[in-house]
C-alpha cells in the first residue's frame, strides 16, 4: 500500500511541475516576442555600424554579469550616456 501511494504521489507531482513548467514557458514565449518588437522598433531608429554594436553588446554582457542581471532602465539610461 504505500508503494502505490509513493507512485500517485509522485505522478501528481509529476503532473503539477508539467503544468508549471508549460505556464512558464507561455510566459517566456510571450517575453521574447515583445523584447523582438522592441528591438524592431530601435533597430528602425539607431544608425550604429557592427562594430559599434558589438561593443556595446560585450558592455552589456558584462553589466548583467557584474549586475547578476538586475539592471534599472534609468542606471542603464546613465551608462548609455557615458558611452
């Protein structure tokens, strides 16, 4: 008997960790596609080259890094006009 109640249990939890997981991911699908619109609509209005672009890309990546991804739009704001 509590064999079968260890299997139920752990498919429920099986279950309800599926079901988290496919909101999140709905979540995440829908964060991608308005952080592509956004980047549309700047792409559409920024004249920089490549180079400039990959610089201020390994910027960034380093800010996230050194920021543990925690970065306000006003301090980004501030580091925008210092470059």
């Amino acid at each position: 008997m509590p064999e079968t109640f260890c299997r139920k249990s752990s498919v429920k939890r099986w279950k309800q960790s599926s079901v988290c997981s496919g909101r999140i991911g709905q979540l995440l699908l829908k964060q991608a596609v308005e952080q592509n619109v956004c980047n549309h609509i700047l792409a559409s209005d920024t004249d920089i080259d490549a180079q400039t672009y990959q610089q201020m890309r390994g910027k960034s990546y380093q800010e996230v890094l050194r920021t543990n991804g925690q970065i306000s739009f006003p301090e980004g704001l501030r580091q925008q006009r210092r470059w």
